[in-house]
C-alpha cells in the first residue's frame, strides 16, 4: 500500500472527513500540517503540476490575506501567486491528498478516495 501525505487543517470540516474517510479505507496518511509547516515553493510548484492546476485554481480567495494582498490581479504572475502562498498558507485549497505522483483537492472530501 503506498503512503498517502494529506495537507491537513484541523480545524477544517472537510480535511477532517478526508482524514475519516482514508481512515475508514485502512489508509493511515502522513500529515502535513501545512498551517504549521508552510511548503516551500518549489513544494508547491510540485503540488501543483501533480494536481494538473495553475496556482490561481489552488488559492482560497474568501481568505482575508487574498484581499487584502489583492491577489485577484489577473496581472500577477503564477510565481507570485505561489510566493503568496507560500507566505500565507491559509490561502491553500485543502485538503490535499498525495500518493506517489498523484494528487487530488478533497473537496468534496470524498474525492481523496480516488487515491486509494
């Protein structure tokens, strides 16, 4: 059975019933609370392309720090939409669940179970 990493938030509904869900399958992931160990950004360069996304897609614009970064510029380049995120890390999608070079958003959280 290969490793599934999970970007997790505690705190958050959907990266817990993500967690539940690999759980209830018999996967017991490594977690990577990225709240507290923010991914580099060459990291993220590597989770996006896994994901098949560009930045924009991964980035949480309800977030304050979206607004008032004003990350909606259509003019800013991905490489400074990933800085930002590498800087705030609570505008990262989660959670996201990794297995070898696959990757997939939890949401809906049942979507991790592709992985499995």
């Amino acid at each position: 059975m290969s490793t599934i990493t999970l970007y997790h938030n505690p705190r958050c509904s959907k990266s817990r019933q993500a967690l539940q869900l690999l759980q209830q399958r018999g996967h017991e992931p490594v977690l990577r609370l990225y709240l507290d160990n923010p991914p580099s950004h060459d990291e993220l360069a590597r989770l996006l392309s896994l994901l098949g996304i560009n930045p924009r897609q991964l980035l949480r614009s309800g977030e304050q720090e979206y607004k008032d970064n004003n990350l909606k510029d259509s003019a800013l380049s991905d490489a400074a939409l990933i800085d930002a995120m590498v800087q705030f890390p609570c505008l990262i999608e989660r959670p996201i669940a990794i297995c070898g070079d696959r990757a997939i958003i939890g949401r809906p959280p049942e979507n991790v179970l592709d992985l499995t």
